[in-house]
C-alpha cells in the first residue's frame, strides 16, 4: 500500500489526466499489471510471489488514485 497523497499530490495528477504521454506510461503500468496478475499464480517461489503481490498492489492504487485524481479534487 501507498501512504494516502496529499492534496497538491492529487492535483498534479488531475493535471496530468489526459496528457498523451501520462496516458502512454499509465498504459505501461496497465500491461505490466496484467502480467504481474497473470504470472503471480504460477510463481513456485513464495518471496517472489510476495514480491509480485506487493508490486500488484502498489500498481492497483496508483492506477485508481490517478485515474480519479479529477473526482478526488472536486469533492475537496
């Protein structure tokens, strides 16, 4: 999990919602979530599934929290 962004955090990603090059990177970390959810149930290794967990995790929220920074701000 990620600590809860500030709200100048939160308006720097509403501000980048949109932009064509934010839009190439979130698709980026899109692709490399959906190989981490597909990888993940396969991993023998009990650190490295861990460790795919976490980075899913992390991913998950970044994603969410970027893809609603612009609803986030309004309700401040």
């Amino acid at each position: 999990m990620i600590t809860q962004p500030s709200k100048q955090a939160i308006q720097a990603l509403a501000t980048l919602d949109g932009d064509i090059h934010f839009e190439v990177v979130k698709q980026w970390l899109r692709t490399t979530l959906n190989e981490l959810n597909e990888q993940t149930p396969y991993s023998k290794d009990e650190v490295q599934t861990r460790w795919n967990q976490g980075a899913q995790q992390l991913l998950q929220e970044f994603l969410q929290r970027a893809d609603n920074a612009q609803e986030t701000i309004r309700k401040f």
